[in-house]
C-alpha cells in the first residue's frame, strides 16, 4: 500500500491486449498487482541508473518465449531410445 505521507503520482497507458492478459496471468501467480510490479520495474530501474535489462536480453526472451509457444503445437516423441531416434532420423514425414 502506498505510504500517505510520500506524494504519489498517477500513470495512464495503453497495452496490447494479450501482453496485458499474458503479464497479468504471472502477476496472479507471483501474487503481485500491476502497480506492485512496475513500482518494482522502476525501484531496480533507479537503482541501476538503467534499464535492468538489456536489447539483447529482451530480444532472446521474445525469441524463447515464440520457440515455447511453437513447441506446444508441435508433437512430442520419445526418442531414449536408439532405434527410436533412428526410426524417426530416417522418416521424411518427421521432419517439421
């Protein structure tokens, strides 16, 4: 809750809707509002006179996150085993 006795200030800003609604959805799970998460972004922002991450930090999450949507949709072999992972090696079809 924010202390009375420090003079706040009010944001307004839009958001895509599903980056809103993929951001709110760890908040629910790390047990944070929106207001708490972004006065943490900005305490560690103050801190480090920067941003706390960097372009490329960014652009590998956003690189990782796609390849973990992409791979929800793609099947899943078990492939322990050698014949296994020959089997699949040698069928054209298998190839994504």
């Amino acid at each position: 809750m924010a202390n009375p006795d420090i003079p706040q200030e009010t944001f307004q800003f839009s958001l895509d809707r599903s980056l809103a609604q993929d951001v709110q959805t760890i908040l629910d799970r790390l047990n944070l509002t929106p207001t708490e998460a972004i006065t943490m972004f900005y305490q560690c922002t103050a801190m480090a006179g920067q941003l706390p991450f960097s372009d490329s930090q960014l652009s590998r999450a956003k690189a990782l996150a796609e390849l973990q949507r992409a791979a929800k949709t793609r099947p899943i072999d078990d492939l322990n085993d050698p014949a296994k992972l020959q089997a699949w090696l040698d069928n054209p079809d298998d190839d994504y």
